[in-house]
C-alpha cells in the first residue's frame, strides 16, 4: 500500500514537472511575451551572424596585412608592392600604402616637383592620403560591430520587459481565480522569468565578442599608424632629397 502511495506521488511530481516544461510554457505565453522572444531571438540570430562575419573577416585582414608588412620590408620597388595590393584588398595596412602610393606617384611624376616648398606640399598630401585611407579603413572594419554594442545592452532590458509584463499577468490571474498556491504562481512566473534569460542570451555573447573585435581592430589601427609613419619616413629620404 505504502509502495502505491510513493508511486503515485512520483507520478504525480512527474506531471507536474511535466507542466512546467518550457515548451509548455511558451506555449501558453501572453502575446506580449511571445513578441518579446522574438525580438529577442532575432537579436540573438542577427549578432551571431556577425560573429561569425567579422570573426572570418578580422582574421583574414590580420593574415593579409602580415603577409603585406612581410612584402613589403623585403622589397626593394614600390610599385612591384602596389600591384601585389589588388590581392590583398582584405588588408587595411595594404589599401593604406595603395592610398599614400597614388599620391606619392604625381610627387614622383613631377606633377608635384619644383621648389622645396611644392615637394613639402606633395609629401603633407601623402600624409593626408594616408590619414584618410586609414580612417575609411577602420570604419569599414567597424562595420556591423556598433550592432553588437546595442544588442549587448539593450536585450537585457527588452527581457526585463518581458519578464515585468509576464509577472504582472502572473498577479492579475491571481486575483482573478482569487488563488495563490505555489502551482497557481510558479508557471506565471517560469514564464516570465524566461524573457530575461533569453535576453541574457543575447546579449553576453554580443558585449563579448564586441570588446574582442574592438580590441583587433584598435591593434590594426595602431598598425596602420605606425606604417604610415614608417612610409613617410621612406619617402623624406627618398624622394625629398
């Protein structure tokens, strides 16, 4: 006898335990919720789809602009390195030396050559070619990631959303069927609760993988800087004699 009684009330844990299974839940979600999910989940879909993106794409910059530096350090024509760039145009460094290379041609040409002042003039508008191709560059490797910045803080909010507006209902069933044992509260509450972690979901992949991304890129423009100056340099000693 007592072994059907231990039974049954395995059994009926177990149903319980069955109708408070997410799915279930979700299923009987308010309209709001469900709506909130959803934006949820295409924030979610959206940033790793981003991830993996820029993931591909930072690290194919990375590998073309060490290629590029390697080139370039160990030949002896610029022009030769100017026409291996149209197979690098991942590379940032890369489309930094095309820019500054095209100015330094009229300097070269003599469009720019006279007077020391003119030969000044043609090397601040190398400069200033390199400046501009290294901030069109940055942006487009930024491109996508402010996108992970607002998923990263924004969902959490939009959950805590979900979650208010689901325990609101939670209370006003309560009041409605004037009852508030633990099975009347706890599916309300299970599913509210669910929003926030959707939420949290989305948005701790996205704040990770956005300082990761913004970390490599802060690294490539540093690169940038520093083979800008090293460019210049070359054609002070080279071409401003």
């Amino acid at each position: 006898m007592d072994g059907t009684i231990f039974v049954n009330l395995i059994t009926t844990a177990g149903a319980e335990a069955k109708k408070l299974d997410i799915v279930d839940l979700l299923g009987h979600a308010s309209g709001v919720v469900i709506l909130v999910l959803l934006v949820l989940a295409a924030f979610s879909f959206i940033s790793w789809y981003i991830i993996g993106y820029k993931a591909l794409y930072l690290r194919r910059a990375r590998r073309e602009s060490q290629e590029f530096l390697e080139a370039f350090w160990q030949s002896k024509r610029l022009d030769a390195i100017f026409q291996l760039t149209d197979s690098m145009k991942t590379s940032p460094i890369s489309q930094v030396f095309r820019a500054g290379y095209i100015e330094l041609s009229k300097l070269k040409t003599g469009e720019s050559a006279g007077t020391m002042g003119s030969q000044l003039g043609a090397l601040e508008n190398v400069d200033r070619a390199l400046r501009r191709a290294a901030t069109l560059e940055v942006t487009n490797l930024e491109k996508l990631i402010p996108f992970l910045a607002t998923t990263g803080s924004t969902a959490p909010f939009v959950g805590l959303f979900g979650t208010v507006w689901g325990i609101m209902n939670s209370f006003i069933n309560i009041g409605s069927s004037e009852s508030a044992t633990l099975a009347t509260v706890a599916p309300g509450i299970a599913e509210a609760l669910i929003a926030t972690a959707i939420g949290l979901v989305a948005a701790i992949p996205a704040v990770m993988a956005y300082n990761f991304f913004s970390a490599h890129i802060r690294v490539l423009s540093s690169e940038m800087d520093s083979f800008s100056a090293d460019f210049l340099n070359i054609v002070k000693r080279h071409f401003l004699k």
